[in-house]
C-alpha cells in the first residue's frame, strides 16, 4: 500500500506547526516563571525589610516608652511629695480662712440681731402704746357704729310692723266691709244685683 | 217638645232628669206595679199625654227628652246667696228670652264675692260682684286709708 506523498508532506506541516505551538507555550511559561520568580523574591525582599523596619519602630518604642514612664513616676512621685505638702498647707489656711470668715460673720450676726431686737422692742412698745390708744378710740367707735345700727334696725323693723299692721288692718277692714255690705243686703236687693249683673254683662257683650 | 225645657231652669234638675230617664228606660217595662215619677217628669208625662202603657211611646218620649236636655246650654253662674225659686225662674226666662233659648242656670254660692254675681257663659267670664269692686275700690284708695290709719 502506497501513501499518496500530499499526506505526508501535509502530516510533516502540521508536525512542525504543533511543534512550533509546543516551543511557543514552552517560551512563554519559562518566561512567566522568570517573571513570577523575580516578583516573589521582591515581595520577600520587601517583607523583609518592612519586619525590620517594624522591630525597629516598635525597638524604639518600647524605649520611649520606658523613659516615658520613669520620667512619669519621678514627676508623680515629686507631685506627690508636693500635694501632700501642699494639701497640709491648704487645710490649714482653708481653716484659719474659715474660721476668720465665721468669727467675722458672727459677730455682725450678734450685733444684727442686737440691733434688730432693740429696734423690735422699740417698735413693739410705740405699737403697743399706739394700740391701747387705737382700740380705745376703736371701741368707742363701734360703741358709736353699733348704736347707729342698732338704732337704723329698730327704725327698720318699726317701719316694717307699721306697714304690716296697716296691711292687717287693710285687709281687716275689707272683709268687715264686705260682711257688713253682704249683711246689710236682703234677698230682694241680692237677686236686683244679680240681675243689674246679667244685664250689665249683655250690655257689655259677655253673654 | 218646647215646653219641656220651660219648666227646667238649672243644671242640677237637668242632670237629675237625665238620671231619672236613663233609670226609667232601664227598668220601666220590667217593674211590677206602679213606678212614682219625680214631680218634673210627671209633669212632663202630663203635659206632654204620654201613655205609660205603650212601650214605644215611651221610647220615643224619652228619646226626645234626652236629645233635647243634651242641646241646653248652661251659664255658671256664682252668686253670694242662693237665690229663690222664683228668681232662678225668672232669671232663666230672662235668659232664653235676651240670650239664648236652650240657656240654664248652674248656681254656684260664694259668699266672699259679697253680691253681684260672677257669670261664666260659652267661653266667657265676666266678674260683675260688689266683692270684686270693692277690692278695687280698696285698691284705688289704699293709700289714703293707711294715710288715715
């Protein structure tokens, strides 16, 4: 069996294109792993170096730090000292302050009440006086009103019974007026009325 | 049927003539023997010559009596005294004659209105006593009398 020669020199192109592809993927991933190699060692570099600078940051911190605070305890122990004298010296001129204010202050207080209580007892003893004169003037000043009063009462009530016995003896006399009237009148005269009555209303348009 | 309402001058004995009638009608025919009449209805009977045999003569007495005792009108009148018989008589003759034919008189006795007479007649009221004037007379000069008192 014969291979026609278009087939292999198709089989023999199509080798050298894949090898070609091959070579080319081959290049490329060396190129890539070069690369990858050079970024890693570069980031470790960098990592590096940033730890070194991070410990000497944090060396130096802790030294601060450290004359921080013993310069802090110095100073506190020293305020300390300080306050605690100070707090002596404050207490003592707070109370000696103090008890000037409070000696000052009661003795205007006793000299106030000194002066208020003489001036009360002035004043009371002139109201007193005042106020015997006044309630002696005032109780024959209602002595006076009450007679007044007790004087328009009566002249009051008198009115009141005048005119209520008049009225009594209006009425009094009205019923006695009218029982002698109705006595004086026989039967005879009693039923002309009564007529004179019937006739006056006719006239009149009452019936 | 005139005449029967001429002898019935008040109120009082046209009720009790009513009263008699509705009695009568009730019991007439079912009584036995001989049922006395008031001095008024026997009047009427009389004058009237009504047969109390005949049941619907009768009837029809009564009938008319109670259709026309239901026609009269009556006039309060109050007065201080009670008036005679005559009076109430005359008075009432007065009346049918000047004011109203079917009038009757219903007596009301009030001394405290002295004399005169207070009249109440269809709606209207008129006090003509010598009580009422007098109060107005005190009334008018109730201040000159307490001047004097």
């Amino acid at each position: 069996m014969l291979i026609d020669p278009i087939f292999f020199y198709i089989f023999l192109i199509t080798i050298f294109f894949l090898a070609a592809v091959l070579v080319i993927v081959v290049w490329t991933q060396i190129l890539f792993f070069k690369k990858f190699s050079a970024v890693k060692k570069e980031n470790l570099q960098l990592k590096s170096s940033l730890i070194n600078e991070e410990a000497e940051i944090l060396k130096n911190a802790r030294e601060k730090g450290e004359r921080i605070i013993t310069s802090a305890l110095k100073q506190a122990v020293q305020i300390e000292n300080t306050a605690q004298m100070n707090q002596k010296e404050f207490s003592e001129l707070l109370n000696k302050e103090l008890n000037q204010v409070i000696k000052k202050y009661s003795d205007q207080l006793e000299e106030n009440s000194r002066k208020a209580l003489s001036s009360y007892q002035k004043s009371l003893s002139g109201q007193m006086e005042k106020n015997i004169k006044s309630s002696s003037d005032s109780a024959e000043d209602f002595e006076r009103a009450l007679l007044s009063s007790m004087e328009a009462e009566i002249e009051k009530q008198k009115t009141e019974r005048l005119v209520r016995l008049s009225e009594q003896i209006f009425g009094v006399l009205q019923d006695a007026s009218k029982e002698v009237l109705n006595r004086s009148l026989n039967l005879s005269a009693h039923e002309d009325l009564i007529t004179e009555a019937l006739e006056k209303a006719k006239r009149n348009g009452g019936l | 049927m005139k005449q029967y309402l001429e002898i019935i001058y008040t109120k009082p004995e046209a009720d009790n003539l009513l009263a008699e009638i509705e009695e009568l009608e009730r019991n007439l025919f079912r009584l036995s023997g001989r049922v006395s009449f008031s001095p008024l209805l026997s009047q009427l009977v009389q004058e009237q010559g009504v047969d109390l045999k005949i049941k619907s003569q009768v009837n029809e007495f009564f009938e008319t009596l109670k259709n026309e005792l239901s026609k009269l009108v009556v006039l309060d009148l109050t007065v201080a005294i009670k008036p005679s018989a005559e009076f109430l008589a005359r008075t009432c003759h007065w009346l049918r004659a000047e004011i109203d034919q079917k009038a009757i008189l219903d007596i009301k006795v009030d001394p405290s209105i002295v004399a005169g007479a207070i009249i109440s007649f269809k709606g209207k009221y008129r006090d003509l006593s010598v009580g009422k004037k007098l109060e107005e007379w005190f009334e008018e000069k109730k201040e000159e009398i307490n001047n004097k008192l």
